[in-house]
C-alpha cells in the first residue's frame, strides 16, 4: 500500500548573501537541479502540491512548469553550506556539506504526520478541518511559517482567509484563490519543496493468516479509520484475531480531547473513536459515517435568518443561550444522526450530540491554548443550532430481528459556506463518539488539576498528561469523582434542560460498573471497545451490541480504488471530445485484479461506476476561467462544452475520476484557441 509519506524541503537562510529574493531564488534553482539528479528512495517533485493530493489537477500546469524550471538553468548565487537534518538528507549530499563557508541551507524531510498531527481534531465527532486533505491546505502548512517579508505574509494571509470562510462565488474563483495561495508562498523562495517520499506498507494475503478487504488513505495509509472498517480476516472474515504492528512505541496520552497524537494512538483512536464524516481515503472529500446532513438551497447571497430560539453556546462557560432576532448564517444545514449505545451500556440521547458544542465554547477561555485552538473553527463557523425533534428509527433485518433507534433531527446554522455540502457538513456536526458523561468526567479531572488534556500544557503546568486509561494514579481519583457524581446525579449545567438527575445517575452507575470490568473509563460508542493493553500491546474488542447502527459491509466500496483514463481527446472548436478506458475487476474465486478496458464497454459490469470527467481551463495569463464536470456523451465518452470561452488562447487540464479514488490521475492538458 503506498500514500505520501514526507516532504523534502530545502530552507534557505533569508539573512547574509541570501537575503535578496532574486538571489535566493537563483540559488535554489541550481540546489534543485543538482538534488533532482540524486538517485534514491524519494520521488524528485519541486512544487508543494502533489500526486497524491486531490486537486492535483488544478496545480498541474504549474507544477509541471516548475519541474522544467528546476531542470532547465544553471541557477546562480553564492556557494551554499548545506545542513541535512534526518536520514534521508544525510543520503542525498551526505553530512560534512554543513561546513565550512557559504549560505546557510536546511535540507530535511517533514512528515505528514508531522504536519497535519496539530491540525487533527479528536473531540465530538470532528476530525479537523474539512480541508485537511487539500494540497494547497499543507503548502500552506509546510511554507506560510517561512514567509519572511511583511507584505508577502500579508497576502498569503489575505487569500487563505478568503479560502477557508468560502469567500468566492464559484468553483473556478476558489480554485484560482488555491492556485494563487500557493504561487504566493513560493514566490520568495524562504523555504522550496524539492520531493516528496512514498510510504509502502506491506500485509499477508495468505489464505488461511492472511487478510482481504483492506481499506487505506492516500496520508494516513492503513493507519487510518477506512482500514480498521474494512478490512476482513481470509479464514473467518469477522471472527479470529487480526494482527498488526506500529513501527513506533507508544508515547502519547490516551484522552479523547487532545491524546492519541502518536501512531499507535491514532489506530486505537480510529478503532474506538466514531466521527460523524470519514475523510474519504483518497480524495479530499467527507464519507458520511454516524450522521447524514441536508444542506437547504437558497438564492445565492441572500441572508438567512437564523431562528430566534436557536441557541448558541456562550465563551468561556459553553451555557446554552437563544441567539435572540436579528441573526442571520451563510448556510444551514439539517443532520439526523445516528446514536445506538455506549460501551458502558448507556443509550445515547440528544445530550451527546450537543455536548461537543458546549465544550468547544467553553474551552475557548485559553485555560489550554492547543484545545482552543483545535475547536477554534467550529466556534468561528457556528450561527446557532436547533432541536427541531428526535424521530424513531426501526431497521428489519429479519422476521424477527428489529432494531430501534433515536435519531435526533438538528437544524445547525453556519456564518461561511463552502462549494462541497459534503465538506461544509463536516465542520460542525452535532454528534460525539464519546459520551457526555465521559467527558464531562474528564473535563472535571483537568478542572480540579488532576492532568491536562493536552502534552503542551501538560509541560506548562508541570502536571500529568490526562490519561483515563493507563494512570493508575489519576484512575483512582476518577472512581472518587465517579462516584460522587453518581450520588448527586450531576449534569453539567448546560446540558441540565435535556438530562434528568434520574437518567444521569444510570449513566454514572453505568461508568463505574464499566471501569470495574475493563479497567479504564474510556467508555466510547466506537466500534471496537478497549479490552487490554501492556506497554507493548493493546488488545480491542469487536462492539458486539445490536444497538451499533452501521453494517458489516458498509465501506467496501473503498478497497478496491479504480482509474479511469483519456484514452482520446478531440479538439472540435467548439468542444472537446474525450473517449475513455476504466479499470475493471476481474474476480476469480478470494483474488482479483484490475483489467483496462474502454469504458463502453464495462457499463454492464456489476457494481459499475460511472467515471467523472473534470476539467480545469486557464487562460493564457494563468487565471482559472472555468472549471467543472464534463457531460457524458454515449456510453463511452465525456464532452467538454467550450462555447462560453472568450476568444483566446486556453490550457485545458482534464482527467478522469472513478468514485473518490483522485490519487495519481492520468492528466490531459490540451492547448486551445478559441477564434470566435
């Protein structure tokens, strides 16, 4: 299995004979050329977005360009004094070039982990920022920090916040604000991407050992919450003992809040943990998972009221207040999400689903600068949120095998908007896989000072890193508190209006009956509960309960990532004619494998899917003007409408999708004239 693994980055040292941007820029061109003639385990690439990522498409031309850049001049500058940081450099120009005289140079590899690790959300059912996955997203992670000169930082600040409120009117503007972002963070030259590294990671796929079914991502890998719901044991697909290894040992925290930042934490938490939206493995689009979402069409522009008993979480104490007249959102959106049980036994109820709002609030007094910053972007984006009913869910699966479910209905109002719903829905969803009970008994440890949720004030307040599950010290402090609360029936006071001191009591009974069992008190609704652990293994248990709503099967169309090509592209003046190949699976007993074949020709293959043909067209200045889906013409072809282009001259970049696999696709870049 292989997904992005790390950037190679070069950093130049803007102070000395660097300092000035056409100096340094010179110098960089000639460490590019000599760097891309280096053989070794790293992929050669000088420009920040990559195959690997999503919109890939709309940075083609210029990453191209680029590429023909590095390859193509001597360069100039003054003599560079590299220093490799990590193994990787240290291969490319070896350890002694540090030395000696010339311009300061920092040659290193950044993993992605590395990257995005402060930017991964764990609280409620959030993951982080729906743009995460975008290419652009990580330029911005990787370069913004390097921008020296005010003005520059200024603009690259200007446009990403225009990215990330949904400030454009049409797809095209915000692929021509991405495709500027990035021009922008490399135009000085402070820091330049050189490559990228490849993760592969290997499983059996023997028979009676081995494993099928394997779900990845094209960043996380297998260590990402799409494996651990698909993948299937060959002898007993869902009975047995399934086998994995981290290559690190395990070192982060285990709380829901701001732990499991590790590798190993990360595949615990994607296994107990359950998000509203899955990151779709390879694109950098949402998967619904315990929640679907509704976004409500409205004229473009137009102010939406936002109800008067909406209510809205308060700074520093998270109370819910009505958000009173005269407010009005961007967007609404109506979820139904899906609650089912605890590990604990506990029906979850609405309590649950608006908890991570009032906490998100709550947090934002600073008490932990890295939790505030974390829930920053719901607080930022939310208008008000109303309960407009819970409705009764009844699923047959059988004669005799009905399962009921509640499935609270919640209209949530939005200050931004987005181009993708799917995305736009992902921000704020009201749903948590950790009952409110769990947290709020967490939230009161931390509260009382018996840890911090997160490492960093952790080391500031010179206190524990908060972990329900491997600290005995703090476990004993947890069943006191549990039990207190059990004998008051204490419900944090926001959530006072929607639970009982009755129903609170049960959940605390509950807890500590599950803590006396398992001996943790990370009580998740999760689909796999946490059964034991060591310092060198952990132990998770399938959730057997009929209260789980989601199906064995549920992800399985992911396993199998398909391609699609331009097998012919056809200028008519007027329109581009596009023929098409896809992948078809050829199954043959447990084993399959992926056969090219015109597209008219695989529409009656079982489970087809129908390739999407997106283009991007940019104007001979580089400005995206146009960007869409090409329409279907017959079964085995796309037409690109060229009509509403002004006269000129045009770069069409296109490229065929199957499903959401928009890792490494075949690129099409046509140059055309439009003469009338």
């Amino acid at each position: 299995m292989e997904s992005l693994g790390a950037y190679l980055v070069a950093t130049l040292d803007p102070a000395g004979p660097l300092a000035e941007r056409p100096v340094r820029c010179a110098a960089a061109r000639r460490l590019l050329k000599r760097l891309a003639a280096v053989e070794g385990d790293w992929v050669f690439h000088p420009y920040p977005v990559t195959p690997f990522d999503a919109d890939y498409l709309e940075h083609f031309d210029r990453a191209r360009t680029a590429r023909a850049l590095a390859l193509g001049g001597e360069g100039g500058g003054p003599p560079l004094r590299i220093r490799a940081t990590g193994e990787l450099a240290e291969r490319l120009v070896g350890s002694r070039e540090g030395r000696g005289p010339g311009a300061a140079v920092t040659l290193e590899a950044i993993g992605v982990d590395e990257l995005l690790g402060p930017q991964r959300v764990s609280l409620g059912g959030w993951i982080g920022p729906p743009w995460i996955k975008t290419g652009w997203f990580r330029a911005y992670l990787l370069l913004a920090p390097r921008v020296g000169d005010d003005r520059a930082r200024h603009a690259v600040g200007a446009v990403y916040r225009r990215l990330v409120t949904g400030d454009y009117r049409s797809a095209a503007e915000g692929l021509d604000l991405e495709r500027a972002l990035v021009a922008r963070l490399t135009a000085g030259c402070e820091r330049v991407v050189v490559g990228y590294t490849v993760r592969r990671e290997a499983f059996s796929s023997d028979y009676s050992a081995g494993v099928e079914n394997v779900g990845y991502d094209s960043l996380g890998g297998l260590d990402s919450p799409i494996f651990i719901r698909t993948v299937k044991l060959k002898d007993f697909p869902w009975n047995g003992w399934l086998r994995l290894g981290v290559a690190q040992p395990a070192s982060a925290a285990w709380n829901p809040v701001a732990g499991f930042t590790d590798a190993t934490g990360r595949l615990i938490w994607a296994a107990l943990g359950d998000p509203a939206f899955l990151p779709a493995p390879f694109s950098a689009g949402w998967v619904p998972n315990r929640i679907t979402s509704v976004l409500e069409e409205r004229p473009e522009a137009a102010p939406l009221p936002v109800p008067a008993d909406a209510l809205i979480p308060e700074f520093g104490t998270g109370a819910l207040r009505p958000v009173g007249p005269g407010t009005t959102a961007a967007a609404k959106l109506v979820y139904r999400t899906l609650l089912g049980a605890a590990h604990d036994g506990s029906q979850l109820s609405l309590a649950d689903a608006l908890y991570p709002y009032v906490l998100a609030f709550r947090w934002a007094d600073g008490s932990d600068p890295a939790v505030a910053a974390a829930t920053a972007l719901p607080r930022e984006w939310l208008a008000g949120l109303r309960v407009v009913k819970v409705e009764t869910l009844v699923k047959n699966f059988g004669e005799d095998l009905q399962y009921t479910y509640e499935v609270p209905v919640i209209e949530v109002y939005l200050r931004h908007t987005l181009a993708d719903p799917q995305a736009l829905a992902s921000i704020a969803p009201p749903w948590s896989a950790v009952p409110w009970h769990v947290t709020a008994l967490l939230d009161e440890a931390v509260r009382r000072g018996f840890g911090a949720f997160s490492a960093a004030e952790a080391a500031r307040r010179g206190v524990a890193w908060l972990d329900p599950v491997r600290a005995e010290a703090l476990k004993t402090r947890l069943r006191v508190l549990v039990d207190e609360f059990g004998r008051a029936g204490y419900v944090p006071a926001p959530l006072a209006r929607f639970v009982s001191p009755a129903e609170a009591r049960e959940r605390w009974a509950r807890l500590g009956a599950f803590a006396a069992r398992y001996g943790h008190f990370l009580a998740t609704a999760g689909p796999y509960r946490l059964q034991e652990w060591t310092p060198d293994t952990v132990t998770l248990e399938v959730f057997r309960d009929r209260a789980y709503p989601l199906g064995v099967g549920e992800f399985d169309r992911y396993p199998i990532p398909r391609r699609a090509w331009a097998a012919r592209v056809e200028d008519r003046g007027d329109r581009l004619e596009v023929d098409a190949d896809v992948d078809r699976v050829s199954k043959f007993q447990r084993s399959w494998e992926l056969v090219r074949a015109p597209l008219s020709r695989a529409t009656a293959d079982e489970g087809f899917t129908r390739p999407v043909c997106r283009y991007v067209i940019v104007d001979a200045g580089g400005a995206v003007v146009a960007a869409g889906a090409a329409a279907p013409r017959g079964a085995g072809g796309f037409t690109v409408d060229l009509r509403r282009l002004a006269r000129g001259r045009y770069a069409v970049l296109l490229a065929l999708y199957v499903g959401d696999n928009a890792v490494a696709p075949e690129i099409t870049l046509v140059r055309h004239r439009q003469r009338t």
